[in-house]
C-alpha cells in the first residue's frame, strides 16, 4: 500500500480532531442529516436530536449551522488536500504518483462517502467568506493533480493537449464516487480505486499500469 493510500485509509476513523465529545457528536450527526436530507432542510433541532441533546446544547459549541457546515467542509477539503499531496510528493514516475492519487482520492471518497457528498455537493450552501476559503482550498486540490500531469507532459510521459481540462476531468470522475457508491455493491473501495487509476492512466495517455 503507498504512503498516499495509507493517508486515505486513515479518513475511516472520523473527526477526531474535533473535540470536546459533544462537538464531535453534533459534527458527526449534522454530516448524517446534511447527507440525507440537505442542507436547507435541515434545522438545528434535527442536528441536536440526532446527536441526542437539547437545541440550546448545540449553540454552546457552534454559533450556527452554518458554522458546522463549515466546518465539515473545511476539514474534509483539507484531508483530500493530504491525501493528493501526499501522493503528488510520492517516489516513482508521473503515472505511479498519478495512479496513487486517483486511487487513494477515489478509495477515500467511496470509504467516507455520506462525508464526501456533503464536503463536496454543498459548496454553494456556505456564506461569501466561508465559500473563499474552500475555494482557495479547492484550488489546490486542483494544483496537485494538474502539477502531477503537468510532470508527465513534460517528461513526455503522458499526451495531454489541455492539462486544465483534464485535471477538472480528473478530479470530476473521482469525487463523482461519493454520489453513486454503494457498500452493498459488487466492487469495494479499493476495487473502484484499482479501475479508476487504470481509467485515468488511459485518459491522459499512460496506458493502464
């Protein structure tokens, strides 16, 4: 397993960096009730009973709902941020380091899939300055995988006539996962991350590995 794989892997034991226990509670049941019913839909109240507390119990540790989506949104984009950089840093050619991103990317939005599509889908939900900031985290998400392709180019590794075009290709096909995958379904994370990386290595030229 590469060190990039290890990173996502490491996504499966959630929020632990969320403390005090009933703050993580809250973040952990506003994801549920994000997922499943949308952020709009959602009120405070269902955040709060999901978590089995009061509402006013809720305002001692965040301020807002929007705050928990922040929140949830700034810390999953800062994870996919690790998992890519990890494997953009990586030993090996373009196609390995690209492979392990796109495997580890995918692995990562299959296994944490109900936090995925909120972190992902709910961009739009968030006010003007909270959107900035993962917007510029965004971009570099963005810069990794187009760094790791521009390598490959350049090398005459791969052939890419439009790096922007297939980096937003890229990173389209992996987050997609997060909306279609099922855990009762024929392929694992891991298989869906293997048939990915191969897709990708086509797509930009590289011929599967």
């Amino acid at each position: 397993m590469s060190t990039a794989e290890e990173t996502a892997g490491a996504e499966m034991p959630p929020w632990a960096e969320v403390t005090p226990d009933a703050a993580r509670r809250l973040l952990v049941a506003a994801v549920e009730a994000f997922a499943e019913r949308g952020y709009h839909a959602t009120t405070t109240r269902d955040i709060a009973g999901r978590a089995g507390m009061s509402p006013a119990a809720l305002y001692i540790h965040y301020k807002t709902k929007e705050e928990l989506l922040h929140r949830i949104s700034r810390i999953g984009h800062e994870k996919a941020l690790e998992i890519l950089r990890t494997a953009a840093q990586g030993e090996g050619g373009a196609a390995e380091r690209l492979a392990d991103a796109v495997s580890s990317f995918v692995r990562w939005h299959a296994g944490g899939r109900t936090t995925a599509r909120v972190v992902q889908y709910e961009l739009d939900s968030l006010g003007p300055d909270a959107r900035a900031e993962i917007i510029a985290l965004r971009r570099q998400v963005d810069a990794e995988v187009r760094g790791i392709i521009q390598d490959g180019v350049a090398a005459g590794d791969f052939d890419v006539p439009d790096v922007p075009g297939t980096t937003l290709a890229v990173l389209s096909l992996c987050i997609d996962v997060a909306r279609w995958f099922n855990v009762n379904g024929t392929r694992t994370p891991e298989e869906v991350g293997a048939l990915y990386a191969d897709l990708v290595l086509r797509m930009v030229g590289a011929g599967p590995r």
